[in-house]
C-alpha cells in the first residue's frame, strides 16, 4: 500500500543549504516527490502542526525556530514511506541519532534550546493525512 508523509526540512537544514542533499537521500531510497514547496511558516500553520507539543518548555522556542527562515515542504510517496522517512531521518536528538541518517550524519547540538534537528517527517498515517491538509491545502 502506497503512503504518502510530509516531510519538512526545517530553517536548519534550508540555512546550511542541505536541501538538495536531504532531498537526494530521499529520491536515492526510492521515493517519490509528490509535492515540493518552499515558504515562510507563520503562527497559525504552526500552531496547527505542532499542536501536540503545546505547552512543552521546548514549544516557544520551536515556534520561533521554525519561523527563522524559509522551510521546505515536500509530500513524498512510496511504500511503506511514513516508517522509511523516520528511518532515514535519524533520531531526534542529532546527537544520538545513529550515523548513515540524515540527522545523524548532518546535524548536531548546537547548544540551543530547541533541538535544530534539520527535518520533520510524519510519525503516523493519521499524522501524515493531517499534516498534508495543512501544509498542502487542496491537495
Ligand atoms: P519534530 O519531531 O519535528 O517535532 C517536534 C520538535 O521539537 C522536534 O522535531 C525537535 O525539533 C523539537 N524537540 C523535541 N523534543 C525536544 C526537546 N526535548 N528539547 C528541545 N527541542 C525538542
């Protein structure tokens, strides 16, 4: 069965100019570019997409990094892609996250208070339909 996640390379990773990397690992696994899209995330599109982690310590800070600089939202498509994409990804802690990943290899601590961990992707099927809806409206 086809899925489709959203994945999001994050102000980070747009910064460092690791688009075009980040998205060669994906395209070398085998999945497909079903959307791509870069723009500027404001208040309520966050808010909806991080409305789980409202309240956290880490969530004003994970705001105002998200709205830093331009993000890179992309659907992506393939079997199995929603677990796939969080395999490539790494850990969430850049620090820990195992090498060969994206996080892994690319990212670090950088001693700040949010975890600049260079890329989102969807954690469920649920997610990933949601997510999808707000990033890509119409679609
Ligand atoms: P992501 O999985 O895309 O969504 C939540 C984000 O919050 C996560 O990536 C990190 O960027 C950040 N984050 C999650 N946990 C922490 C934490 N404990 N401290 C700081 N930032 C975090």
């Amino acid at each position: 069965n086809i899925e489709r996640t959203l994945v999001l390379i994050k102000p980070d990773g747009v910064r460092r100019g690791l688009t075009g990397e980040i998205l060669r690992r994906i395209e070398a696994k085998g999945y497909a570019l079903a959307a791509l899209t870069l723009r500027s995330a404001d208040d309520e599109l966050l808010a909806a997409h991080y409305a789980e982690h409202e309240g956290k310590p880490f969530y004003a800070p994970l705001v105002e990094f998200m709205k830093s600089g331009p993000v890179v939202a992309a659907v992506v498509e393939g079997h199995r892609v929603i677990e796939g994409f969080r395999s490539l990804a790494g850990a969430t802690d850049p620090t820990g996250a195992l090498p060969g990943t994206i996080r892994g290899d690319l990212g670090r601590d950088w001693g700040l208070k949010v975890q600049q961990n260079l890329v989102h992707g969807s954690d469920s099927p649920e997610s990933a339909v949601r997510e999808i809806g707000l990033w890509f409206p119409g679609s």
